[in-house]
C-alpha cells in the first residue's frame, strides 16, 4: 500500500491546472501570423489567405482568429520559437509581413 502525502496547495494547484487544460486543450507554443488586418474586407481577405497558404503548403495547418477588431490568420503548430522561425523563412518569400507568435497549439499528432 503506497501513502502520498503533499500540501493541500499543490492538490489545489493540479487540480486548478487539469481544469484549464480541460477548457483549452493544447500545450503553449508558437505559430507564424501571416495575416492581421481589419475593416469589412478583412474577414473575407482571412478566409482567402487561409485558402490561398493551404494549396501552396500542403499539411500545414492554418488558423484564423478574431481578436476585436482584428482578423488574424497564423500557421503551424511549432513547439518551440526555432521550429517557428524554420517555417517562417519557409513563408517569407510569400509573406513578407509575416512573424512569430506564441500561442496555443495543437499536441502534436502521431502520424
């Protein structure tokens, strides 16, 4: 028979962070924003970026996000800021504007 015995505050702590993660999954990380723009084309602008980088980069994944009054279009699901700059020198030619965020991302897949 195994006793764990721990402070009531790092019982809190775990249980505080189990019910984050359960309202956001993922881990933090970073992604390449290649999109921000507002007014009432950016909407539709988002929605032909997020096309538009999907046919020219197959498997790469794309996000767009609306942060008030901001449409936001970022790519990838790198775990750490080097993976993220690997992708964007990959965009660049294409999205000059782009740069790196943190954000949250996706666990990765075990494909």
């Amino acid at each position: 028979k195994i006793e764990l015995v721990q402070p009531k505050k790092l019982a809190e702590a775990l249980s505080n962070y189990h019910a984050k993660n359960e309202q956001h999954p993922g881990l933090d990380g970073f992604r390449v924003r290649i999109y921000r723009d507002l007014g009432k084309n950016a909407r539709a602008e988002s929605e032909a970026i997020i096309t538009r980088v999907l046919e020219q980069f197959p498997g790469l994944h794309a996000y767009r996000t609306f942060d008030s009054p901001y449409y936001k279009v970022s790519v990838g699901d790198c775990r750490t800021r080097f993976e993220a700059y690997v992708l964007r020198q990959r965009l660049l030619a294409t999205y000059r504007r782009s740069f790196v965020v943190t954000e949250r991302i996706n666990f990765p897949t075990t494909e």
